[in-house]
C-alpha cells in the first residue's frame, strides 16, 4: 500500500510530520529518503513534536543517532548520511536501539546497507519545484499501513492526490 501527494512549504511539512506521529505506535521502523535539502529533517521535526518531544530538535549528522523521550516512549533519530560503512553500527550497538517500545526514525537508512530491521514505513521526499515536494508513503508492514491511511486523510494542503 502506497500513497503520494505535493506538498508546498516547510511549514505544511511539519504540520504532515505532526499529523503521522498519531500512528506511530512503539516498535515501528521509519525510513526516509530523498535527497539533500528535500525536506526529511523537517518532516522528522514534526514526527517529534507529534510524538510530544519538547525544546529544540537537531539533526544527528555528525552523532548518527538523537535520542527523545515522547508520549510513546523512547524515539531514535537517526541520520546514517555520514556513515562510511555499515559495519560502523555494530560498533557503537545500534541494534539495541531497535525494541518493542522505540520508535526509530532513520534518514539515509539505505546506507545501513540491510543491517537494521526492515521498515514498517518508508517515507520518500523529492523536489517538484522551489516550494513544492513530493511526498510518497509505502508501507512495509501492517503497522505501516495505518500510516499511509493517515497520510492520504492529511488536510494540511490543497494538492492531495
């Protein structure tokens, strides 16, 4: 199950992250993807402020991993862009962030190179334009699928496909 749809500037972005944080549950798998500048870090803001995450919220480019206390527990940030090799995330013991109550959120997941868990949903974002992004939902399990359900209801833009 997959859905996409435009969306137009960081503001509306945000308000989507806040929007699919209501079906994030413990134990879920987020991936993003897209290129440099495409928006995932702001999407990942709104997730966080969804998910009750408080104060300011920085991207872990150079620490790998940013860990926040929300209503659902623990959640992990992660931004892999800096990984050199994925043999790095056995070093520092990345798989015992992965657990029945966390929620992990990895940008540049495709760097891990399979090492981590499967994603229950990936979360692509592309440039259309100057202010315009696409943005496409897949699920990966079923968990996921609650995901793009809430992705498609989204009333934050005018441009829902």
């Amino acid at each position: 199950m997959e859905a996409e749809r435009r969306i137009e500037g960081e503001r509306v972005q945000e308000g989507l992250g806040e929007h699919l944080a209501a079906s994030l549950r413990p134990g879920m798998v987020i991936h993003l993807r897209g290129e440099i500048g495409a928006g995932k870090t702001t999407l990942v803001r709104g997730l966080l402020r969804g998910l009750g995450v408080e104060g300011p919220i920085k991207s872990p480019t150079y620490t790998l991993v940013e860990p926040y206390k929300g209503y659902a527990g623990p959640i992990y940030h992660f931004d892999l862009y800096r990984l050199s090799d994925p043999e790095e995330l056995q070093f520092f013991g990345a798989e015992e962030y992965f657990c029945p109550r966390c929620i992990c959120i990895l940008e540049w997941a495709e760097r891990a190179g399979g090492v981590l868990p499967p994603p229950d949903a990936i979360i692509e974002t592309s440039y259309l334009d100057a202010e315009g992004r696409r943005i496409r939902l897949k699920a990966g399990s079923e968990a996921g699928r609650s995901l793009v359900e809430a992705f498609t209801g989204y009333g934050g833009d005018t441009d829902a496909d």
